[in-house]
C-alpha cells in the first residue's frame, strides 16, 4: 500500500486548495449596446486580431487575497462586445472590415485601463486607424487603490465576491467606452 507522506499530503492540499480559488472573469455580450447613431446601410465585419483573442489579465497573492487568483478573459470579452456594437451599427457583411488590437489591459491605482488599435479598411485600403487609452473609473475594492485592504484569504474590503464584481463592472466600463468611442468617430470618417 502506498501512503503519502505528511509534506506530500500537505503540498497536495494546499495545491488542491490554491487551484480551487481562480475566479474566472468574462462577460456576455451586451444585449443593447449603446450606438448613439442610427443602423448605417453599409455592412461592416469586426476582426480581433489572434494574439487579442486570448488576451487575459491574471493577478493573485496579496493584492487578491492569499488564497485567490483572478483570470480576466480581456480578448474573448471583447470579441463578444465589439461583434455585438458592430451589430448594432452595421448591416452584416464585408464592405467594411474593422480590425482591433488589444495592446495592453492593465489595473493600475484601482482602475482598469484598456490600451487598443483600431484600422479599418475597404477594398484593402485603410481608411481610419484610431488608438485609445481608455481608463475605467476607479474602484475602491481593486488592486492599487489607495482603499485597497487585504487579509488572509479574504480580499479587498470583505470578500472575493466584491472584487469579482468590481472587476466585471471595470472591465465592462473599459470596453463600453471603448467601443463607443469607436462607433461614433467611425460614423463621422464614413
């Protein structure tokens, strides 16, 4: 009979422990994304560059509370959100083909902050390629804040459920701002 001694049941447990704390962060798609103009007649097609696809930011240890680890899923949020403001924008087809790049998403002083490069194009050739730094506003329960406690286990300001909410609720903000930003300066280059 095989036993495990004390060390490696306790690496066991707390490995075990560890990887049952990761807190996966992703949003549907907005049902009714704010588009400030009316559905325009020509079709357009969102692209998310590959390397943004898989784009997530992870953080853990004190700044999420010993025992938590947290994966923002930036990329396929993304995708889900700008395939449904292009939706709501644009006839479905390729006149147009709007390309974004995620830079960079960051949490820094308790605010997201989204980094990203739009081009579009028709007929292959670019037509408009603006670039946004969109920073969130700020939460006291995230990483950085100057609000920011932790404990053992138990982060910012009493639970892992509030600062997964603030991190729903940041991420949503930075790419609603985003996209909206987007769609609206793209109907006045069109």
């Amino acid at each position: 009979m095989n036993r495990l001694s004390a060390p490696h049941l306790t690496a066991a447990l707390v490995a075990l422990w560890l990887a049952s704390a990761c807190h996966t962060i992703e949003l549907a798609a907005p049902a009714n994304p704010k588009v400030e103009t009316p559905r325009s007649q020509t079709s357009a097609s969102i692209v998310v560059e590959p390397s943004s696809r898989t784009l997530s930011y992870s953080f853990g240890g004190t700044s999420a509370g010993l025992a938590n680890r947290f994966e923002v899923e930036v990329g396929e949020t993304l995708m889900r959100y700008a395939e449904a403001y292009c939706a709501r924008a644009f006839q479905s087809g390729s006149e147009l083909q709007l390309e974004v790049e995620i830079e960079s998403f960051t949490i820094a002083e308790g605010a997201g902050q989204l980094v990203t490069r739009f081009t579009v194009r028709r007929d292959g050739e670019t037509i408009f390629a603006p670039h946004y730094m969109v920073e969130g506003p700020p939460r006291p329960e995230l990483p950085g804040s100057t609000g920011l406690t932790t404990g053992a286990g138990v982060a910012a300001e009493g639970s892992t459920s509030v600062l997964r909410e603030s991190l729903r609720r940041t991420l949503h903000d930075v790419l609603t701002l985003t996209l909206w930003t987007f769609f609206q300066e793209l109907e006045a280059q069109l």
